[in-house]
C-alpha cells in the first residue's frame, strides 16, 4: 500500500498545527488526521470519536508499527516542506516516496 497524496492544512495553535488527508493507491482517502506538538515533538494523530466516558478512540489507523511508521514520516516531510516553504493555508503534494525521515523537534 502506498500513500499517493498527503494534503497538510496548517492551523495556527499552540498545539494543533494542521489537518491532514491522505489518499492510499489514488483510491481511499483518511481525513481528520491532526499534527499535534506535544512535549516530545511533534506527532500524527488519527482521526478519532469521543466515546460516552469521554475518552477517544482512534476509527482508522495503521495496524503494524512499519504502517505508523511510514504514515507518520510521509505524513511530517509534507508538513515540514510545507511550513519551510512559508505555505500558511491549501493543501500541497505527496513528496518522495515515502524514504524521507522525518525529524522530530526536541523540546
């Protein structure tokens, strides 16, 4: 399975900075992901539902750790070329092919 595009919507917020969508082999898409920073850096979070108790729970997300892996990487190297760019709204393309690592601010 291959991500074919990433669109990054970026949002000015302390912690939330964009909503993204992926499209998987041109023909599903996942919307509803978040790029969060959190004390570690920043991080991908699936889209998700509020439960009753008011905890979340994730409603698509990546069932093996080399999934996650490559979802995040491909995911943060939009976000990253984006924001380097000087993009502050609009979707921009899938870059690479997924190779790219992605590096995680330290705070």
């Amino acid at each position: 399975m291959e991500i074919t595009d990433v669109k990054v919507i970026p949002v000015d917020d302390e912690k939330l900075k964009a909503f993204v969508s992926i499209v998987f082999d041109q023909c599903f898409v996942v919307t509803d992901i978040k790029i969060i920073y959190g004390p570690k850096g920043l991080f991908v979070s699936m889209p998700s539902k509020k439960r009753k108790d008011g905890t979340f729970k994730d409603i698509a997300h990546p069932l093996n750790n080399q999934m996650r892996q490559y979802l995040e990487e491909k995911v943060l190297s939009v976000y990253k070329q984006q924001v380097t760019q000087g993009h502050t709204t609009g979707p921009a393309p899938a870059s690479g092919s997924g190779a790219d690592k992605a590096e995680t601010p330290q705070t």
